[in-house]
C-alpha cells in the first residue's frame, strides 16, 4: 500500500506512548518510517509493525521528514542539536514537526540552528492525551513556514483528527496554551456543577449524561467523564502540569496585556490543588476540592458509564 | 407512516418558534398532533403540515399527552389552569410534558394541580435554541414521573439529540440551570482565549477551527464561532436571559450551600453586559467587552465559517 | 452633673452586652435613662450605675428618645409593636433609633407603623463590636428623618467615636452592608498576604505590625491581630453571620445593576468556610483556610500582641 | 540642638520629593546631613535648612549611615557600584539604607558587592506618598542586619511614624509588596461599595465618612477620599505602576506555592486600567471603571472634603 501522503521518507524521533500511537498510524496507512528512541528496545517493538529502527538520531537526517515527541525542552534540544543529534552530520531533513510540548524559547532557538541547515521547523503541539492519540482523535495546531505545512499536512491529517495552520513561528504554542487554559476552565465548571447537582439530588452520572449528550457536550467532557463519576484520579494530566500551562498562559496574556478575569481564577484554584497535595493527580481532583468546599463528602457511583473514546472510525 | 411513539394522540400548547420546530418533527415521524396557540395564525401554519388545529387549550385535555413551549411562568399558569385553560375542563391528559423555561415554584404549584385530576407533569426543559431545534440536535433534561417518563421517551427522543431522566419533580429545572451556567464560564472563557490569542497575533477564526475540531469542541463552541469570528450578536440568548439564569443558579447553589467561585466571576461580569448596555444583545457579547479590556478595537474577520448545524441525519 | 444631649428623657430596649456598654456611656455621661430587657435581671445590673428600670417595654414610652437594642427582626418588631411593646400604650417617644441590625423590610415595616403616631424611626446601625463599643470607638450610619437626627445626634455623640446621616429611610443598612462586604474582603487579603509573608520567612506578627502602623493600618485591622497571629478564632463575628451580610449586600448590588467581582469573589470564599465547618467560629477563619491552600500549617506563634483597644480618651 | 539618634554623619543620596521631605526632618531634628543629588540645584535647596552639599556620590562615603532614595534599579546600581559612586573610593560608610523602590536582584547584588567593603545595607522600603513622608507618617519595613537596625532605628523614627524590622535579607521589599496588593485590593473593595452606595442613594461622601469614621478608616481610606468624592484623579501612584507591584506580588506568591484569589482578581482588574487607557491615571481610577460597568455615569461632588493629611504633631 502506498501511502497517502506523497511518499516521502518519515523519521520519528521519541517512541513513547504517544509517539508509538501515532507511528502506528502512520504504518498502518503504508508510509516508510524510520523510528529512534533513546531506549532502543521500545523502538524494536514497532519493527514488527513495519518500522525501521535507526541506531542514532543522526541518521534520521536522511529522511525527509522527521516528527518529534520528546518528553521535555531539554531532550529536544539535545536530540536535534546535541552530539549524535539529528544535524549532528552534515545534512538535515527538509522539515522537522515538533509535536512535543516544548517552550517556545527552546523552540526559537532550535528553529534558528535549522534553518540554517536547510530545514524548516513546524512547531505542532498536539491537543489530546495518548489515549485520544490511539483512538485517533488527536489535532494539532501547527505554525512555522506555511510551504512546510502543505507538504507535511497529509501526514498529519494520517495521525488524528485534523492540524490547523495558525501562523508563523511559535503561535501554535500559543494556542496550545489557550486551548490548556479553557480545558481548566471547562474542568473547574464542570467540578461546580456537578457538585451543585450531587447536593440538589441529581446524580453525578445524571448531570453528565445530560450535558454531554447537550449542545455543551465534547470528547473532553465525556472523557473525563468517568474520572468524575467514578472518581478515578489516575492521572492523564497532572494538576502540576496544568498549573505549568496556566503559568504560562497567563503570562503570555500579561505579555499581550490581556485581562484574564476567569483564567486567573482558575489559576489559583489549580494552585490550591498543589497545596492540598493533589500535584501528582489528574487536575481532575479539582472535583474533589470543590465537594469539600461544599461540605460534600463524594463517592464513587461505581457505574458504568463510557469515556466516549471508542476508536474512530477509518474511511 | 405509524409513529413509533405508540400512537398516543398528542396535544400541543404553544407554537413560536421553538414550538413550530418541534411540532414538525412530530408531524414528520407521523405522529397525530393537535396544536393550539394563543396566536390562531400561527398554529395554522402547521396545519398543512397536517397539525390539528384546536380553538382553546382545553380542547387539548382529550390528548394523552400534552407538551408545552409557552414563554414565561404566567403563560405556563394561564394555559394550564386558567380559565379555558387545559385543565378547565372535566378532564385532564394523562402527561403534561412541559419543555418551557418556567420557575421552579410555577412548577410546582402547577404540579400538585394536576396530580388531582390524575395527571403527571414531567419538567422537561430543553437545552438548546430554536436553530438547534429545527436541525434535530436539541437535548432534553427530564423530572418527574419515571413511569411517565417512559411513556413520553419516544416522542422526546423523536423531537431532538436525547433525553435524560433525572428524578423527582424540579430537578430537570437545577440541570438546565447547570447547563446554563456551564454555558456562560465557556463563553466568558473563549472570550478570554480568543482575545488573548487575536493579541499574540493569530485571527479568531484560526484559534476557534483549532479549538473546535480539538476534543473540547461542542456543538455550542461551534454555533458561536460565527458571532466570535464575524460579531454578529443578534441575539439567540440575550445578556439579560443569561443573567437571569446565573441569578436562579447561583441562588440554587447559595441554597445547597456550594461555592461557585468560577459561575460567580462569571456572574459578574454578565451583570457588567447590562451596565455596558448589551442587556438586549447576544451573550457572546461578553467577547467585546473582553477585547475591550485588553484595548483590542474587534473588526469582522469576514470570514466564511460554518455554525456547524447542518441537520442531522436521521436513521 | 446635666446631659449634654438636651436633657431628654431617654429610654433603652435591650441590655445585651452592646446594651450595657451604650447605656453605661450615656449613664457616666449624666443623661436619664430608664432601661427595659425582656430579662428583667440584666437591666437590674444597671440601676447601680443609675438607670431607671422599666417592667414593659411600654413604659418606655413616656421617654423622648429610645434606642433599641435587640437581637433579631421578630424581637424588633415584637418588643415595638407587639403586646406590651413600646407602642400597645396611647402614647409613644418623638423618635425611637435602632441600633440593632435587622431587616430593611422589619424596619421599614415598624417605621410605617411609628409614624402614625408621631414618632420618628431613626436606623442607626453600628460598626463594631461589643468590644469596641465599650471602649467609646462604636460609629453609627444613620438613616430616617434629618430632623429626629439633629435632636438625637448629640447623645450618638456619646455613645461612640461619631455618627454620620447617611439620608432617608433604610439608607443606613445599606451603608451597614456596604461596611461589612469591605470588611470581609479586607480580612480575606489580610489572610493572602499574611501567608505570603510567612510562606517567605516573614512573622505574620511582624507583617501586622508594619502594616498596622502603615497608612492602610486600621482600629479593625489593629485589633484582628490578635486573631491572625495567635489563633484566637474566639468568635466576634461568625461566618455565617458574615456570610448573610453578604447574601443581603450582594443581593442589594444585584438590584442595583452593580457588578461586585471583588466582593462576590469573597462571598463565595466565606461559603466555603461554612462548607469547611467554620459557620460558628470567628470570619477570621479565613485566614486558615487560605493557609491550607498553600499548604501551610499554621502555628500561634504566641506573641504579645495588642488589639490596639484601649479606651479611647474623654474630653 | 544635638540630634537623638547618637550624632552619626549622615549621606543622602537622592533629593526628589520624597528625599527632600525626609531630610527637611533630619535637619529639623538637629542631625548633620550631606546630600548629593545628580541635578545639584535640588539638593543645593536644602542648604538653606542646613545640609551639606557634595557633589559628588563618593564624597558621602565617609558618612556614617548613608540613606538612598532614587528612583529605578539601575540608578541604584549606579548610584552605589558605579563610577564615582558611593564606593569607588576606598572607603564606605557602616551602613547603607535603601528607601527606594528597587528590585530585590538589583538590592542582592548591591549588598554582596557592599558587604566585601564593611558596609550593610538595610531594605527600608517605605510605605505611603511624598505627600504623608512630608506629614511626617511614612512607616518602612526594614531587612537586612539587626545591628545595622538598631544603629539607623532612632534616624528612622526621625523620619516618619515608625519603622518595623522584619528580618533578613530582602524580607522588608516583600512586605512592600504585601502592602500594596492591600492597598489594590481595598481600593478596589472601596470602589464596588461606593458605586453601590451611590447606586442606592447615598452619596460618596456620606458613605466615605461612615467608613473613614468607623473601625475600617485608615490614613489611606482618608487620604484617598477626595479623589472618591471629586474624582481627582491626578495620579499619587499609576495604574501601571500598581500593576507592575502586582506583577511582583503574585510572581512572589506563586514561587512561594501561594494562591491569592482576591489579588489575582485585582490584578486583572487593575489590568483592565491599562487596557481601558489610565496606565498613566491615579490607580483610583478603579472607580471609573467600576461606575462604568454598574451603567453609572460619576460626576464630582464638588464637596469639601479633608484628605486627612494634616501634619502630625510632634511630641
């Protein structure tokens, strides 16, 4: 099967578990991808799905597009710019696609080391957490050279549900961040909500069936679901984390000077999360926070109810 | 074409533009409808669509079931038990399902006068506008009778997306109060990232495709892109309905005892809607008085965005 | 020694500890007074300072001037209008003038009544506690006719540190409600700032004193101090006693189109202290709650520390 | 007249408003004071009183205690570090006292840099205007070395109404910061009352004059009445800078794990200012935008009113 996308030969750089759901899909829709990791044995495990194992991240300079999922701004840096780094040889892919959630300052300054060498860097933080990536759903807001975006498009419309083009340089971040900073507000709404309905007699389960299934409803809202009925905290964002992002959001909108009345709010509500413990949980324990506020002393409705994240369907 | 309710003969009281949409789902499912309206005129208009049409509200009272989608409690009280009122008569339908906005306590005193003459109100509000109404994506909150509920499910499932019991009496009426508080922080959130990213140089249009196609799209995120990117704001809710809404859920909250420290920021700054003059104009007005706090002057972006309610198909 | 007041014949209903404390200022100060308190023995404890003991509130009714002092809406009414209350006679004084703090609707409900029989209704709300009361630092707002005003103005005089007429009828409650929102909202960001001290190595004793003796220094914030630095929670004022002040004062900014962020933000924040168990201790409460939230414990550093109280000097 | 600090030499460096108004008070008190200001004609102004003149930085180095009241960081710096500044010579005074408002980096490194030369220098940042440093009811927190502390106190009582050691290092600049996000939040606080007061009747004057008068006035709520009721809105402090003490605030806030929820919302508000155009404006324009979204259009009361700043008296 060829692939879609224009048959340009794929790096990936980073195989853990949200790059190993999208490699998937990308080998599932026949295109040639050459994988590194800095764990090799994690990379192996995708050999048999039809991946290419590179021994260096150097060696994927030979591809001609190379995607990047890397956990931190550091590893980024070192793996594209360090010592066997990816323009650690004499050549460089024509784009590189960081879908990591890197700063924007690590960004900058990688962007301007690679164009030096040819290469345009697509910033492309994906929205959605691995378990959306694997159903599929995952999108990407995606900046940098416009040119790069219509070649590389395809490719990210085989990884999930859709990239959108929003500008120059490192905006995609930005939006990354807005989208963060609605996901708390959603999140602390919700958590208002849910408790008011529980203290009036409505079941947690009740009020969110009905909101989900609402004009309001979305695949976060019934994601998420589940954690607040079943008061499952298992983290898939850590309320650490989404203070990292409200951090920086808010300072971007200091920045642009942007008033943020609501965003600040739930600013400080995510920091209490971090005073009362809960850093290491999902944000989602803003639930739990809001019911003692209330007085509420929340239980699991031990019922089943889905998460919505059956995998989408493939035309 | 038999309907698939179970041929119940149904009664309908009120028919603008909420009520004329739904009516003609029924009538399109084959259903046997019998509107009447204030307006004679208006139900007329049904009638080619083949709605009977009745002279008073009690001629209603030989339907099985009888919806209403009147305007306001007074309305709701005069059609049910005024004078020539549905219940004026010796007998009564044996469900009255009321999908209006009405209070909590005209509800209720409704209720215990239907329940002497045998007849269950079930409080059905429902969760979107007219234009949601007409493309088959309305949602309904359900309290009241369970066996009522029951009965009534199928022609509820008929005129929308889905229906949601809930419990005893007024509790739908607490849900669509959540709904709507939840609708109001959304809003006031996408105000506050839309401004946000339109000042760090990315158009609405960009922030909201990627919003929208993301996992915390919803039908609503979509519906609004319109008035956010091209500020139109006649109204689909005003300023002054929502804050009415958030007047009556905060005051349910106060009553249970919960903090709303988000729902009440956003309270405020609706209540701002009316000082600044938008008390008669769309909610999504709360994005210009956001931009306006960041000294961003709004232009249309004239751009071609979908409102995403294309209908939905039927099975 | 002669009153300066005039030489009124004044009366007194109510001998609670803010009775006693204003009945002994105007006894010290030479004025007649004859007192009545439901239980006769706590006004007894007066007649060796001088006062008259009365057996029915309506024997107070050949005084000039009489002040209320009683506890709740029904014991104003009931002790003014009630059997045996001041006005079951055929007479009644030329102006009664409550201090007490009771409902717009109760006094403008025995206003209404007083009138009829020619006696002036003075709403005369007090800032500050027993306490402050008794050492001659009470203030009053003061509402109703400006005539009854300048004639009882002068023993307000020497009840407290000052009364100011606010305006007609219950003008002086609102400025009463306008006073207790601003002192919420000032003791919730003493409560921020003070754990932002001490999270930084700073003594909340060390943080009082500077800000006690700084141009935001106040009696209120000087005799809190106590309360923050060694955890007195002894209540002065409840929370849920403050929380109603802010049901009444939001709920008179709602009437009045006024958007209170600030205010409602702290509304919502003494909710939570009732959620969290504080409803009957001190509103200085806050202070722990807000420590929690940044995951401080706090400890009374013990410390000797003033509440500023001393009897303030008489000329 | 021989002062009562001890007779020490003192420097000063820095003869702006506030400058002069403090050493006015030295002088008057006796001390020996020599002054160096960059425009040498302000500080020969002060000869007259009987200060000493140098011109230049370095000349104050042979001073005992040498205070510092300039206006940014970088004077600062170059004021004391630089060419020709306080230590370029070979020798420093024993202690060095900073009452401007500087960054706490600019104030670390300086220390370091004067510690290898003998010299301490004590954070006394001030809190209140030139206009109550020349009443004589500035106050100043003060960090650094407690001997330093004890040796510059009595000078510092000279100079206002009293100075509070908070302990080591830069603690004094986080108490400054403390006391205007007070300061933020009660004029924002003051600003929703008001609006509400004058939204039910009562006019701004009547109810400032309950509050300045009752246990909640401070020197602040006083000296800030006149721009209430007269809405002069000259600036004492701007709307940016308030804003730029937030700033600082809250980042101290956060790196300490603090939520601050009624400051954060202050910030935003205070925010807003900048947004709407009164960067530049008294930071009591608060007010303004307060009216604006309650729909209330403030005219001045025209009304004679005291700022409350007449000169304390001396003992």
């Amino acid at each position: 099967m060829a692939d879609r996308g224009g048959g340009h030969r794929l790096g990936w750089l980073g195989a853990g578990r949200m790059g190993v759901a999208l490699i998937h899909r990308l080998l599932d829709a026949g295109c040639d991808v050459t994988v590194y990791n800095r764990t090799r044995a994690k990379a192996e495990a995708l050999a048999a799905a039809g991946a290419k194992i590179a021994s260096t991240a150097a060696e994927l300079a030979s591809a001609d597009i190379v995607f990047v999922t890397v956990g931190t701004s550091q590893d980024f840096i070192d793996a594209l710019t360090g010592p066997g780094g990816l323009t650690s040889g004499d050549r460089a892919p024509s784009v590189v696609v960081d879908c990591s959630t890197v700063s924007a300052e690590a960004s900058q300054r990688v962007r301007e080391m690679l164009v030096g060498q040819g290469c345009a860097l697509l910033a492309a933080p994906v929205m959605g957490n691995p378990k959306v990536a694997e159903v599929g759903r995952l999108t990407f807001a995606v900046s940098g050279s416009r040119l790069a975006f219509d070649t590389v498009g395809p490719y990210l419309d085989m990884l999930g549900a859709g990239a959108t083009y929003v500008g120059d340089g490192e905006l995609a971040r930005t939006v990354k961040l807005c989208h963060n900073l609605f996901l708390g507000v959603v999140t602390q709404s919700l958590a208002e909500i849910t408790v008011l309905a529980e203290k009036s007699g409505i079941s947690r389960q009740a009020l969110l069936a009905c909101l989900n299934n609402s004009v309001m409803g979305s695949t976060f809202s019934r994601y998420k679901t589940p954690a607040f009925v079943n008061l499952d905290f298992h983290p898939t964002f850590t309320s650490s984390l989404l203070r990292k992002d409200f951090d920086l959001g808010l300072a971007a909108a200091r920045e642009h000077e942007v008033p943020m009345p609501i965003a600040s709010a739930v600013h400080q509500l995510v920091q209490g999360l971090v005073g009362y413990g809960f850093s290491e949980d999902d944000f989602a324990t803003l639930l739990v926070l809001q019911a003692r506020s209330a007085g509420l002393e929340l239980a699991s409705e031990n019922a089943e109810v889905s998460d919505g994240l059956e995998p989408a369907s493939r035309d």
